[in-house]
C-alpha cells in the first residue's frame, strides 16, 4: 500500500505533536514534583544582623536564580527574628519573632510577601523544624523554673496545638523529621521518637546528639555527637566516620550526602558520602559565633546538588554557594553589609 508524500507529512506532523504533548507533560510532572525544580528553588532563607551594633536581629531571603537577585528583609520588626524555615513544600517561610519574655512564630509568602501571626506563646521558644511533607510545625519552649522544654506541634492550617512530652534542656535543641514526614525525633538527655500524626511516644533512642538526620526509609538515625558520626537504632551503633571534629553538619534531601565543617581540618567545609564515609573537602572557611540556638552555618539547596554556606571574606561575612559540577566550585550569593548567622536552603 502507498501513501501520498501530503499524507505521510501530516501523519509525520500529528506524530510529533503528539510527542511534544507527551513531552510537555512529563516536563510538568517533574517540575511539580521534583524538589530540586520550582519557583522557590533558588529562594534562599537566612538570618543576620542589620548591621555591626548587633542589636536588631532580622530573617531575609534572596532568590539566587534571578539575574539580578534582590535582599528582602521580610521581617523588620523591633523584636529579634530568628530561624527560618520553609513550610509545606517551600509554600512559606515560618521564623521566630522574639522578645526578653515571649515569643511568636510567623510565616511569610516568600512571593507576595504577605504575612500573619500563626503562634503567640509567653515563653522563649528555642527552635523550630518543620515537617517535609505536611503544614505540622514542631516547636521547643522553656518552662518557668524548670530546666526542661516544653516539646509541641503547631498545625499551621488550622493553628490548633498538641503538647508532646518534657525533654532535658540542652545547649543545642535538635529535631529531626523523617522524609516522609512520619515520625520526629527529639533530642533531650536521650533521643525520643514520636509518631508525627498523633503525637504519640514510640520509643527511645539510647544516644545523645549534637546533631542528627533520618535515614531514607526512617528505620535508622543519622548522628554527630562529639565531632563523629554514626549511624544507631533502638539496638545498634555504627561509626561512619571518626575523628575529622565535624560541626555545623547538614543531611541532603536525598539523604545520601552530609556536609559540615571539619575542626581537624582547619575548618574544612567538606562533604561526607554517607555510603562510604568519605570526606570531600570544599574549602577552609571563617565560622561566625552563631545565636539564638541557630547553628544552621551549612544547608543544601532542595536539588541535593549544592550548598549555601556562611564564610568570612574582605571583612564582609556573606552567604556563598557550592556547586557539585565534577568537583565542587563556589561563587558568591549575597555581597553585603550584614552579619549573617545562620541560612536554611
């Protein structure tokens, strides 16, 4: 059977708009659901003091990806404001808004900038963590007169709150959820672990933490504590790497990568393949004090594929980046006059 050269062309013609469409769709399948793609890809939280008094403490983000990228300060307010963090899949921006005596929790439309009050509570809160995968908020107040904090969850859809259980008051308070949002771990003496949706106590964890991340599938904890890493659960503890000091560590997305600061190594920012426990090392850097339990000095970018970091350079402390590209190169991010304390990619 022949075909005439004007129906072979317009049979051509509809099999590659068929195709585009096809592709077009898988295109707009993987912006919506890849984390590394996105209109808040390139938005980059932080905190830093508005300028050398260090008297007013203040939460900015730039948008890296633009041409030309703008610093907005998005909570200029006469408290102290402090650790950002990205709620409901980089919907908004939450910070703490705080003063001697009380404390409150915003949240920003990183886009409109539009903002509203979601908590007002009488105490100090000292860190938040907000859920991957839901609008859930955990957060960690002081308790008058007593050495202990008070661990909470903030629905942030609805504002109702749920009191989780008392934990030792530590220098550093660390939460840690789960990549599918379903449990968080807490730690304060020993690390407890909840059951996100409930609230309810699951079980402890015998080890103490400076720092530490779920694994992949939840079933394992990643944990620093005095400068090592290792990898526990209910019943074992395994060393992954020992004796680079690790400080300021941060897991990737992927959960396949931890980057931190190594003291061994002159203060080495490097990265940590964590099927491996080798140690890539970055660049040496310069480490601000950092404030308000805020040690957030390192924090990957949702592509799991680069890094913000906190560095000293010209006598200006800005935030810079790192990209893994056959070998980690770095470039500025922000080049200002403020001092930056800690950023959340």
């Amino acid at each position: 059977m022949q075909y005439s050269k004007d129906k072979i062309r317009s049979a051509a013609l509809i099999l590659a708009v068929a195709l585009l469409a096809v592709a077009l769709a898988s295109c707009v399948k993987d912006i919506a659901t890849d984390p590394g793609i996105g209109y808040t890809a390139g938005m980059i939280a932080y905190t830093a003091y508005a300028d050398s008094t260090q008297s007013d403490l203040e939460v900015y983000f730039i948008d890296i990806e633009n041409y030309s990228p703008e610093i907005f300060n998005i909570s200029n307010m006469v408290t102290n404001d402090y650790y950002p963090v990205w709620l409901n899949g980089r919907s908004a921006i939450a910070y703490i808004s705080s003063t001697d005596i009380q404390s409150s929790i915003y949240k920003v439309n990183p886009l409109t900038l539009d903002q509203s009050l979601l908590l007002s509570c009488p105490e100090i809160i000292q860190a938040i963590s907000a859920s991957p995968t839901s609008a859930q908020l955990a957060y960690l107040h002081t308790i008058p007169g007593e050495s202990l904090l008070a661990l909470n969850l903030l629905y942030t859809g609805s504002l109702d709150t749920l009191r989780l259980n008392e934990v030792s008051q530590t220098n550093n308070p660390v939460m840690a959820w789960s990549d599918d949002g379903s449990k968080l771990a807490v730690n304060g003496g020993i690390v407890q672990v909840f059951e996100a949706e409930t609230g309810r106590f699951l079980y402890p964890v015998n080890t103490t933490a400076d720092y530490m991340a779920w694994d992949l599938g939840a079933e394992r904890l990643y944990v620093v504590r005095s400068g090592d890493l290792f990898e526990v659960d209910t019943l074992t503890t395994q060393t992954i790497i020992s004796g680079y000091g690790l400080t300021y560590p941060a897991i990737s997305p992927d959960r396949r990568y931890l980057a931190a600061i190594s003291q061994s190594r002159g203060n080495e920012l490097g990265v940590i393949d964590l099927s491996f426990g080798t140690f890539e090392g970055i660049r040496l850097v310069e480490v601000p004090q950092t404030v308000r339990n805020d040690s957030r000095l390192v924090s990957w970018a949702p592509n799991s594929r680069e890094l913000a970091f906190i560095d000293l350079e010209n006598g200006r402390w800005n935030i810079y980046r790192a990209e893994d590209d056959f070998g980690w190169a770095t470039s500025y991010a922000t080049d200002d006059l403020t001092l930056k304390k800690a950023v959340n990619w």
